[in-house]
C-alpha cells in the first residue's frame, strides 16, 4: 500500500513519518477565545470540556496515533493554542494552516507562522499547509515564502488544502526548483464525497507522491449511523441535502451496509468507513474527536482490514447513492 509501512505513513516525500489516521481539532479550543460566528462553532458545535480533548490526545497516543491537525483559522488560533497546551512534550506530529485572517497578505505569512509556532509553542511545525487558493494570493509568492521557512528550520514539509489538481501540480513544481517536494493537499474525501478520485486529485497525488489527508472522512458525522429521518444533527448541517429527505433517507441505507460490516469485525459504522479511506494507497484521514470516546473509537480504525469484497461492495453502493 505504497509508502505505509504497518500503521505509519510518510507524508509524500516529506522526512515526516506520522500514524496511518490523524485527529482533526476543527472544534478544540476554549470557547471563550472563538469567535461567535465561526464556522465550527456553527457547523459542529465545540468539543467537549478541556479535559476531554486532553483524554482525547492520551488515548489517541496510546493507540498508536500522532498525527494532529489544526489551523490558525480555527477559532481564531485558539484551537492552535489549545493543540498546543494539551500536546507539550508529548510524541506527536502537528500539522496546521496560513492564515490566520481569511483575507490573508502575501506578506503575512512569515508573521502568522510566527503566531503559529508561538501557539503550538513548538519552534518548528511538522507540516505547515496553505489553507486554500486564495485568488488574491500567489501561489509562487506564497510556497517560496514556505520553502524559506523550510530552510530556515521552521517548517518540516510544505503542504496545500482544498487544491484541485491543477494548482497542486502548480505548487508541485513551483517547490521542485527549491528541491522541496510538496508533501500534502487536504481536501474533503470519504465514502460520500468522491470528488477527488473524477476530478484528478487523488490521480495526481498518486502520480507526484503526494499524501491526500482527507477531512470530513465520515461526511459531518452521517457516516456515523447517529443520525436518522427523525433524529437529525442542529446548526447549519441541519440544511444540508446529506442529511435531509431523500438523501438521509438512502444514506441510512448505507449506513446499515456499514453496520452489517462491522459487525462481521466486531467494528462500528464510523470505523468501517474511515477502514475504507485508510486502504487507499497514500490516503490519511482526519476524522475530529470531540472527546476520549471519538478518540478511542477513531483510533480502533487501525485494528482490522476489510476484505475486498467488502471495499468494493461499500465503493459500489456509495457511488449509486450520489446519484439519488
């Protein structure tokens, strides 16, 4: 499977070496310091008390996974902080975001590095991600500036979020000059979002030796089998067509094909669909924990394989469903 050995995983070319699954922190952070309309508190709601992201990071490490995802975006930089407080001197591999500001400066960058080292209280990061291609960025500006930072100690691999294969082929060679090879693209990949493999992202990753971290890995938490036509989530998912009328209704189907799995492995319906990502070649998925029990749970993914009838069968099945 590529360049996984067991329950590691290099990201792309990168000298970083991290857990096969990671731990998105989308929704850590004191709520004090996030602010009111920001999208996680919105969209997901926050995790649980400090004490359970703390039980969430012992458990996760415990089990084999290292890998913490982040962003100066995520509330402000206060996930940042947070990552940073319940993390300090412990094995891990951080991973977080430019900018801090939706509306970023090119010339911003080195300073909200800055701010992000000063809140993970690390004096490198593992693997520094431009967030998005922002229009009002340019990408050559933007991964120079990073591939300095490389050279300068403060960043270990360069990574990219929500590229579409274009642009990371852009950035690919923009770092090829510098002898810096880009690590990741962070794009949203799971049993019902399929994009990547019909718009050439995950073609491309494979082709460069790029790692796809995959977010929303279990679609908002449907693929939890949480929610039903009658118990459905609050907030804005509340909206989404995922998780209304006839699309709950036939992804509860699914759902159900899930469970039948994972009761053969004595698994849930969560990690049968995070086992899916987790055997694709070169694929990391970063389900959030909001607490130890997600963390526990999460983690759990890396303990058995489904068999290749059962992969093709859940492939099929969510292909058909995307077309409802």
């Amino acid at each position: 499977m590529g360049n996984q050995t067991d329950n590691t995983l290099r990201i792309g070319q990168s000298e970083v070496i991290t857990s096969r699954i990671g731990v998105g922190a989308m929704t850590w952070g004191d709520p004090l310091l996030i602010p009111r309309f920001d999208p996680a508190r919105l969209g997901c709601g926050l995790a649980d008390s400090k004490e359970e992201q703390e039980k969430a990071v012992d458990v996760s490490i415990a089990a084999g996974v290292n890998f913490i995802d982040t962003a100066a975006m995520y509330g402000m930089g206060a996930s940042e902080l947070r990552v940073g407080e319940l993390t300090k001197d412990k094995p891990v591999v951080l991973a977080t975001k430019f900018p801090l500001r939706f509306r970023p400066w090119e010339s911003s960058m080195l300073k909200d590095l800055n701010g992000s080292l000063s809140r993970l209280g690390r004096a490198s990061i593992d693997l520094y991600q431009l967030h998005y291609p922002f229009p009002w960025l340019t990408t050559s500006n933007v991964m120079n500036q990073m591939a300095d930072a490389v050279q300068a100690g403060q960043i270990r691999a360069i990574g990219v979020s929500n590229f579409s294969a274009k642009q990371m082929r852009e950035a690919h060679a923009i770092l090829a000059k510098r002898k810096i090879p880009l690590a990741s693209n962070q794009v949203e990949y799971s049993l019902l979002h399929r994009k990547p493999e019909i718009n050439g992202v995950l073609d491309a990753c494979r082709e460069l030796g790029i790692t796809l971290i995959a977010y929303m890995p279990l679609a908002m938490g449907v693929l939890t089998g949480k929610y039903t036509v009658t118990i459905r989530p609050t907030g804005m998912r509340r909206r989404m067509s995922r998780f209304r009328g006839n699309k709950l209704a036939a992804v509860i189907q699914i759902v159900s094909m899930l469970r039948d799995i994972g009761d053969r492995h004595s698994k849930t319906p969560a990690q049968v669909a995070l086992r899916w990502l987790l055997q694709h070649d070169n694929v990391l998925p970063i389900p959030g924990a909001k607490n130890a029990a997600q963390a526990s749970e999460n983690a759990g993914t890396l303990s058995f394989t489904l068999s290749d009838s059962e992969f093709d069968a859940l492939g099929w099945a969510t292909l058909q469903w995307q077309k409802k």
